[in-house]
C-alpha cells in the first residue's frame, strides 16, 4: 500500500504541474526544508551523500575538486530550497519550480538515508524500532520524488523507432 493516498503532482494540459499537498504535508516539508537549510549551514557530517567525492585515492585532487565545486553545489541547494518554499502554498508550479522540489525532495532523502544508513539492499526495520518513523519519512519522500519524475517525464517527447531525437 503506498504511503502517499494520492498523486501529489500532475501536469496539466497548459504545461504547468497541479500541487496536490494538503496543509499538514505542506507544513511537514516547510519544517524538514528548514532543517535542510540549517544542516547546510552547519556543514553536518549527514550531507555526505549531498557532496560525492570524486577522488576517494587522492586526497590532494579531493581537496581541489571540493574546493571548486562544493560553494555551487551549496548554492544550487540553497535556491532548490528557496524555490520550493516560495511554491509551498500554490496550487501549481512551472517545470523549473517541479525541477527544485525534485532536487530538494531528493536532498532530502539522501539525508535521511545517511542518518538511517540506508544501503543499496535497503532498510527492513520492525514497527518497533526507534528509526521506523523516521524510515517511513524516507520512504513517502521516495514516493513523492517518484511523482516528481513521473509528471516531469510526461512533458518529454515521445520516443521515435530510431532512437530519441538530437
């Protein structure tokens, strides 16, 4: 059974995208956004998963390539952030405003699978376990990013028999 009842975006026929939140869903993204931010600007060990090394076996080259990209990285986030919290309250947002609940949603979710140290075979924990609250927030952001893509990918073109066109 999903953990999201419903589709929380749709793109309509005029290009746009129908927000679909209730006001306790939005709330829930206005405060996990804020503690997004305030992770950020702390510089937590939990946003590892948000700044990839490039250079695991050279330290050296690590420190430069951080050094050149980890501020815009940092500021792409933080617009992300900015954009999503402008649209929180609409009823519709353009593709770049889906664009930026996408990134955040996704920011978002690479958090919360650090904190639960989530790996590529997954997270099965009992109802009883202190971090099965916090997994079912993993898990409905997952759902909700799935939507994302899915309203995004229906305004690509359709495929032709030789192959996406250039």
């Amino acid at each position: 059974m999903p953990l999201i009842p419903r589709r929380p975006f749709r793109r309509r026929s005029d290009g746009l995208f129908e927000v679909n939140l209730d006001e306790r869903e939005r709330e829930l993204v206005r405060s996990l956004l804020d503690q997004l931010r305030d992770l950020l600007l702390a510089d937590d060990p939990n946003l590892r998963r948000l700044f990839p090394v490039a250079h695991p076996d050279d330290p050296e080259q690590e420190t430069a390539y951080q050094e050149m990209v980890h501020g815009q990285l940092l500021e792409a986030r933080f617009a992300a952030i900015e954009a999503v919290e402008a649209s929180l309250d609409a009823d519709e947002v353009d593709e770049a405003g889906l664009t930026s609940w996408m990134q955040s949603i996704n920011a978002l979710r690479l958090v919360l699978g650090t904190v639960l140290d989530v790996s590529e075979e997954g997270l099965d924990l009992e109802p009883d376990d202190a971090r099965y609250e916090l997994y079912l927030l993993y898990e409905s952001l997952g759902e909700i990013l799935h939507f994302i893509v899915w309203s995004l990918s229906e305004a690509l073109p359709e495929p032709t028999a030789d192959g996406p066109e250039v």
